[in-house]
C-alpha cells in the first residue's frame, strides 16, 4: 500500500502546484485613492476649481489695473504740488527785479525790500514742504542765496551798474531751470506752458536789466554800456523764439516780439546812436516786457490749474477702476456661487439616490428575496 500512496501523493501535490501557477500570484488588495485625490474631492470643491482659476486672474489682472491707476494718480498729484510753487518762484523773481531797480533808480527802497523778504519766506516755505527733483532743489537754493546776496550789495552800494546786471543776469537762467524742472509733465501741453513761463520770465528780467543800463548807463564808458548790452541782447533770439511758438507765430504779439527785438539790435548795432536815455530802446523794452508780463499772468495761473485737474482726473480715474474691478469680481463670485448650487444640488441628489439604493434599497430587496423569493422593484 505504501509504494502505491507514494506516486498519487507526489501527483496530488504536482497538480496543487500545477494549479497554483495557473491560477497566478494571489491578488492583492486594490490600494485606495488618497483623501486629496481629484477623485475623492467632494462636488463643490470640484466645481469650486474649475471657475477659481480664472477668477484669480481676473483679480490679478484687476490688481495691476488699480495699481496702475493709483500710481498714476499719485504722480499726478506730487506734479500738481510742484506746479503749486511755479507762482512763488515767479513772485520772488519779480520782487528781486523790483528791488534792483528801486536801489538803482533811487525809488522806494523800503517797500521793495519788504516784498521781496516775503516773497522770499513765501518760496523758502513751499520748497520745505514739496517733493522736489534734487535739480529743482539746488536751482531755487541757488536763486534765493544769491539773490540775497546781490540784494544785500546792491542796498550796500558796494558793487556798480554793470556788475549789478551782469551778476543778476545768470541768475535769469537759474530761474529758468527751476520753473521748466517744476513743469516737468508728459502732458505737452502743459510742458509748452512751462516753455514759455521759463522764457517770459528771463525776458522780462532782460528787459529789467537794459533798462536799468539806458536810464543809468551814463554812469559807464559808452564802450562798456554798448558791450554790456550786446552782451544782454544776446540771449534774446531764443527767448523771442520760444514765447512766439506759445503765442503763435502768426499773431501781432509774436511779430511785435520780433519787430520789437531787430529794433533794439539795430540801435545797438549803430556806434553813432546814443544808448543813455534812448527814447526808442525804452519803448522797444516796454513793449517786449508788456507781452511777456501776459505770458507770466496767464501761464502762472492755468499750469497749476491744468496740473491739478489732471490729478483730479486720474484720482477719478483710479477710484472708478477700484470700484469696477471690486464690483466685476464680486458679481463673478455671486454667479458662480449661483451656477455652483445649481450644478451641485442635482449631483448631490443623485449621489444621495446612488448610495441609498446601493446600500439601504438593494440590500432590502436581496433579503426580501431571501425571505419569500419575490423580488420587490426598486424605487
């Protein structure tokens, strides 16, 4: 019996093995999705990321439009508060001319110096408290410390006539610095009124100075009054030039600015005309200097007045595109809050119906059928 067990034991245990190996390696069990899979994200959190990439974007992009908008405001208003100091610098500059020429023609001294210490603590006030380019800064330093300075000498009587105009004379091209770096904007508008201030107020001062060397140049060698001058005179072609452009260079203003100009040169030009007191050259001076007090009075008034209403503007602007961007991402969150109730309300309903039949429907129908072997349709 033994030797016959032998052989069906070996078969028995062979086909075991055969068996084993068709049935293949046991099976494992399946390995469950993570909780934070895609799959296992509940249906409002899935709905939640499909419209919750663009909304960022919009808002990003709704950010960078605010930003903008606030920044531009912000620079506009900075310009405005720069433009609002053009008038002190202007003022203080018509105070020091005054005082020049009253401490050189024997006026009222007492009165021109009053105004011009307030027309100076009126500029030194506002260049403390507006945000300036370093430029601008050292320019209107310049003007007030060196326009002290001349005033002083000039009250003093420390320096002569010719020293007088030739000291206030780089002292025009300060000013001038100072009221174009105060200009300073993108609008072309406005930086062609800040031309033509500039120029306007350094013709003003030309002016002022040829005629403190005709009403007392007989004070001077006639060699050294025609140099002096010529030497003013010089300067003119630019600033004609520039306040005609404002003006138009068709109007009377603009070719009374010429005419006014080849006037004086031909006067000058002749070593047989008399400059002391020349009756011409006076009526020439007035009249260029009447046109520029025009360009002053009226650019003096709208640069700032422009300026500010652009920063109005752009503060309008700003806040309108706060309040659109704001308005536009909350309507987009209200109808995708509306969308997402509308999507997720029947999907729930449905994944509810799915899991009760599934577990409450179909295991009382299967037992149903174990009881009394009549199936019960599901409802």
């Amino acid at each position: 019996g033994a030797p016959g067990r032998e052989p069906r034991e070996r078969r028995s245990v062979n086909e075991l093995r055969a068996h084993r190996r068709q049935r293949g390696p046991p099976m494992t069990p399946a390995k469950r999705p993570s909780r934070m899979a895609l799959s296992n994200w509940p249906v409002r959190w899935k709905v939640l990321a499909i419209v919750l990439v663009p909304l960022v974007l919009a808002g990003v992009f709704g950010g960078f439009r605010i930003y903008a908008s606030a920044t531009d405001a912000a620079e506009l208003r900075h310009a405005a508060e720069r433009a609002d100091m053009v008038p002190a610098v202007v003022d203080y500059v018509a105070a020091l001319e005054a005082t020049l020429v009253a401490a050189t023609e024997s006026g009222d001294t007492g009165a021109a110096l009053t105004e011009f210490d307030s027309r100076k603590a009126a500029l030194q006030e506002q260049l403390t408290g507006t945000e300036v380019p370093d430029s601008v800064r050292l320019a209107t330093n310049t003007l007030m410390d060196y326009g002290q300075d001349l005033v002083g000498k000039v009250m003093g009587n420390t320096i002569d006539l010719r020293t007088r105009v030739m000291t206030y004379a780089p002292l025009l091209i300060t000013a001038e610095t100072a009221i174009t770096g105060l200009v300073a904007n993108d609008d072309q508008g406005v930086q062609a009124q800040g031309e033509a201030l500039s120029r306007a107020v350094g013709a003003r001062g030309q002016m002022t100075m040829q005629r403190m060397l005709v009403d007392r140049g007989g004070e001077m060698p006639e060699p050294v009054l025609r140099s002096a001058m010529i030497t003013l005179a010089g300067t003119e072609p630019s600033t004609v030039s520039a306040m005609g452009a404002y003006l138009g260079g068709t109007t009377d203003e603009a070719s009374a600015l010429r005419s006014e100009m080849v006037k004086r040169m031909s006067v000058l030009s002749e070593p047989t005309s008399v400059l002391v007191g020349n009756p011409e050259l006076l009526a020439s001076q007035q009249v260029t200097a009447d046109i520029a007090g025009g360009v002053i009075a009226d650019t003096t008034e709208s640069i700032p007045a422009t300026v500010d209403q652009q920063a109005g503007d752009a503060r309008t602007t700003a806040i309108r595109d706060a309040a659109l961007v704001v308005a536009a991402i909350v309507i987009a969150l209200l109808l995708v809050t509306l969308v997402a109730r509308t999507l997720v309300r029947p999907l729930r309903t449905l994944r509810d119906s799915a899991l009760r039949v599934a577990h409450e429907d179909l295991a009382r129908e299967v037992e149903q059928v174990r009881t009394d072997g009549k199936a019960v349709p599901v409802q």
